[in-house]
C-alpha cells in the first residue's frame, strides 16, 4: 500500500519553494537547521521518475526563456494565464499595466500567487468557469501548458471551454514541446508504447510527488505541430502562426474562427 496522501502536491511544494525563496514561513527542513531543496518529482505511468528544482516556477524575467518573453508580447486586452502556478507570468503582465486573471485548480499556488501580488485570481478547472460572464481577448498557456489538452477526447472539450470565455477575435498564446526529436531510447520506446495504445506519442500520464503527497494520475499532452493542427480541425480555433525558433520548444497562436 503506497504510504502517501492524495491531495495538492504542486501547492504544497510551491508554498515550501516560496517559504524557501524568501525565508518566510515554515520551510522543509533534511535535519538540524538545514534546508532541503524543493523538489518536484514526476512519476510516469511507465515508472520513469524524473526529478527538478522548484524554483523556476518563481522565475523573475531576467531568468526567463526567450520564447516567454516574445510569448508576453503577443498578449492583448483581457488575458487570462491558465495554469498560472506562482504567478510567474501573470505579474509580469500585471506590472506592464494589463488587466490578467490567474486560474488555477491548486489551491496552493493561487495562495502563493496572491502573496506575490497577483489581484485577480481564480480557483477552478477550465470547464467550470466557461459558464462565468467574463470574457477575454487573450488565453495564455506558458511552462508547456498547451500539454493542458491533454489528448484527442480532450482537447476539444478545452478548446470550446475557452470559445465560451473568448471576445470575437481572441487568440490563444501556447507553448508547447515537440517530442519527437529525441534518441533516448527510453523516450523512443515510450512514444511506440503510447501508439500501440491509440495514444498520441508524447501523451504523458503522470502524477507530481512532493515530500508525502501526490497528485491524481493525469494526461499530459506534448506534440508536433502537424499534430497540433490535426487536434484543430472542427474546433472554434485555428492555427494562425508558430514560432519554433527555440526547437524543441515551441510557440503556437491560435485565433478564433470567424
């Protein structure tokens, strides 16, 4: 029987990052006085474990990728970060003087967000605040968060969530990852595992592990950007430009049809 609570892993771990970060608050301790690093540990449902530091979700924009500054610079009107995390993006943009909204479904993270600064925050899923009478121009999907599609069945179900949320002519700012172009043969053999499931090849299941809590299992979608236009098709969005300048990695924009 695994020995672990199910519950807010990636709000637990980025409330002890940022305890860490700025020296306030209960912070984990390895023994005596001496802090351990927060870590975020990934489990895949192959039993790949893989592990990094917690404190690039505090990233201030000097630490920044290229593409999340470029990524900022197609944002316009009212923007909601979906995934906002600590609020690494949304108070930049905030700070530049534009109206953004944080949403999130960890508790923790909006927590933190909003002891950063971030004003306007939401706790909840993407499908659940579709019914709100919001709207937005610009739905931002940064960290790899276009991988929030998580599939094929998914991804419309997302992507007319956010048509309900959009103003005539909004767009979707995503980054996302291409796959494909690795050796490793753990990856290579990862990838046919997925398609001999009927699974897109960099459809990741996993869970997020911190100290003595994990998250649910759930699917994590990285993908090429044919594939990406496949997933479009009959959706209310279209592709309208990719910025693959910093390959592997990727910026997708895609607007709403007409």
């Amino acid at each position: 029987m695994d020995d672990f609570l199910v519950g807010d892993a990636f709000g637990e771990m980025i409330r002890d990052a940022y305890a860490v970060h700025t020296g306030i608050g209960p912070r984990p301790l390895a023994g005596g006085r001496k802090h351990r690093p927060v870590i975020e540990v990934i489990e895949r449902d192959d039993g790949l474990i893989n592990g990094a530091l917690a404190d690039h979700y505090l990233d201030e924009p000097g630490e920044w990728e290229h593409y999340d500054h470029r990524a900022l610079s197609l944002c316009r009107g009212h923007v909601l970060d979906i995934g906002v995390g600590a609020g690494r993006t949304a108070i930049e943009l905030q700070r530049r003087g534009m109206a953004v909204t944080g949403l999130d479904t960890s508790p923790g993270a909006i927590e933190v967000a909003r002891r950063r600064g971030l004003r306007d925050t939401v706790l909840n899923t993407v499908d659940a605040y579709a019914s709100a009478s919001v709207r937005y121009d610009t739905f931002l999907l940064l960290g790899n968060n276009l991988g929030l599609l998580e599939g094929a069945e998914r991804a419309p179900v997302f992507l007319a969530a956010l048509a309900r949320l959009a103003n005539p002519g909004a767009r979707i700012v995503a980054q996302g990852t291409d796959p494909y172009g690795t050796t490793d043969p753990v990856q290579v053999a990862y990838h046919q595992r997925n398609r001999d499931r009927g699974r897109f090849g960099g459809q990741i299941r996993l869970r997020l592990r911190y100290r003595r809590v994990a998250s649910e299992w759930f699917d994590y979608l990285n993908l090429s950007v044919a594939e990406l236009e496949g997933l479009l098709e009959g959706t209310p969005w279209r592709l309208a430009a990719i910025d693959d300048s910093d390959r592997p990695y990727y910026l997708a924009v895609m607007e709403l049809r007409e």
